[in-house]
C-alpha cells in the first residue's frame, strides 16, 4: 500500500513507535534512480509518481521518505529519520553525527580542485601550500574545510550553490573544489584538475547507530548486501568428465563449495557454481578446454550469503 505523509516523531529514532523503519532516499539527482533501482531489486516497493513524497510498504515494514539529498544526513544524524542511503561527500559535509553503515557500489565520483592553467603548481612538483591564502569555491564547504585543516592550509574558502565553475571568470574564486567525472565540464570553462583527490566518493547507506532497531537495520542491510552479490555474480552451471572435475572445481570453487551431481551418462558430473560477472567469459574458455561441455551463465536476481 501506498501514502504519503509528513516527516515526524521522536528525535531518537521511530522504529520503536511505529514499527516501521523509517528510510531516507534521494529525491533527484544522480543517485535518485540507481537507488531507486536498488531497493526494488531488493523487494521493496518504489513510488512511480516523482512527486510522491513518501511511499509506506507495510509488507516490509518500511517507510521511504524521499528527501533532498543534501538533506539526508541531517535528518539521519537528528534521528528523525532511522537510515538513509546519500553520498559519501554530502555525509562528510553536512557534519551530523549520520555514520557510513556500507558502500552501495554506484554514484562514484572524484572531489577535485581545478584552476585555470599556471594559477598552480600543485601536483606539478609543487605543494598544497600553492593553496595558502587562495578564495577556494565549492558547495561543499565542510570536505574542503576539513581538507585543508588536515593539511595545515589556510585559505578563504567560498560557499556557492549549484554550478562552481564560472566562479573563477567571475572574480569571486581563484580556485574551486568540485566533483569531477570526466572532465569535461571544466575544460569547456577553461580549468584544469590540480592536485590529489580530495574525496572519493559514491553512495552509502547511513545510520545513527545504536538508535535504530537493530534487527530492522540488519534484515534491510543484508537485503542489499544480497543485491551487490547478485549483481557481481553468475550461476555457471556445466558437465564434465568426472575425472577432470578437480581441475573444473579448482576454476570455480564458488562461495563455500561448488555443487557436484552425477549424469545419467557414465563418466560424468554436473556442476553449479557462483563465479564472479567479471571474467567469467573467459571462464567458460577454459572450462571448455579442458572438457566441460554445456555451460551455462545465467543472472542471479537477489541471494543471501
């Protein structure tokens, strides 16, 4: 079933009022839809109107509260909320007492500083204290803080929302900080990545620790743990000779041990194994060469290990 509602209750977490783990999602942006994807590949229902605001699934025992990702942290950290999947970045920046629970393998990206071409020499036999004294602007003004602290680096960093890039033409920044994908975006602007990454960042799931239901918490984690297994690998399923079924075990040991059944033909055994999605092409080569025959790789929609 499906409803919306407002976001409300005990600071300390609600699990305990309503029953319901209360989650925190992202409402737009790049992590939006892959986390939307993600919940439904583990069973979870998922609204289909982008204006919902809230989504209940009873059957579950979940509540989605669909945020604006900077948000999500704040919330979490408050305990208004119990759980929350954002970015690593926006965790970092916000400063609430949110913590990483575990890595979500999408929405990756790299937190760079760019400059003009010449302005610096860091990263080009220079040091980060080409940066002391600079007017630094970014949107995420507590990961370059605490950078530059770490550092020792004193520099006046500007806080801006939105698109970074043209504050440099604009006189308002020497430098900025921003995430980096391709590139691209700083080419066309007329800038160029300078130093080490600041961050590295992708989704994550993030709690308050000890105020949420732990197990709540530990029944949703360990659904989408079964998701990142399932989507990093195969079935593999194959016959081969029987006495060459030591060298096909040692390709495809599997998680625990792989499943070995005897064929109506003398002589020869099936196999059914987890291998891992990358390489497993070249799996099948060398199964094959040393006798398997009908292999098979088939996708595993969820499991639990």
């Amino acid at each position: 079933m499906t409803s919306t509602s407002s976001i409300s209750g005990s600071t300390t977490g609600s699990t305990s009022g309503s029953g319901l783990l209360r989650i925190a999602i992202p409402n737009k942006g790049s992590l939006s839809a892959s986390a939307s994807d993600m919940l439904r590949e583990a069973g979870y229902r998922q609204r289909t109107d982008s204006k919902e605001l809230t989504l209940l699934d009873t059957d579950n025992g979940v509540e989605f509260f669909y945020l604006r990702p900077r948000d999500i942290a704040l919330y979490v950290g408050e305990g208004t909320l119990d759980i929350g999947i954002t970015g690593r970045d926006l965790l970092l920046d916000s400063g609430s007492k949110a913590e990483e629970a575990m890595s979500l393998g999408f929405g990756s990206s790299k937190f760079r500083f760019a400059a003009p071409p010449g302005t610096l020499r860091v990263g080009e036999g220079g040091s980060l204290a080409d940066l002391a004294g600079k007017r630094i602007a970014t949107s995420y003004v507590g990961v370059v803080r605490s950078y530059l602290e770490e550092h020792g680096i004193t520099a006046d960093v500007v806080r801006l929302d939105g698109a970074v890039e043209t504050s440099i033409q604009l006189g308002v920044a020497d430098v900025i900080a921003d995430v980096v994908e391709t590139g691209s975006t700083l080419k066309q602007a007329g800038l160029e990545v300078v130093g080490d990454v600041i961050l590295e960042s992708e989704a994550v799931l993030i709690s308050r620790g000890r105020s949420v239901d732990p197990d709540a918490f530990e029944v949703f984690k360990r659904r989408l743990d079964g998701v990142l297994v399932a989507r990093s690998y195969l079935m593999m399923d194959y016959d081969i000779p029987a006495d060459r079924v030591e060298e096909a075990v040692a390709l495809t040991p599997g998680l625990e041990s792989p499943t070995v059944s005897p064929l109506h033909r003398e002589g020869w055994v099936a196999v059914r194994s987890m291998v891992p999605s990358a390489g497993a092409q070249q799996l099948m080569d060398d199964l094959y060469g040393i006798g398997a025959r009908a292999i098979l790789l088939t996708d595993i929609h969820a499991c639990r290990l």
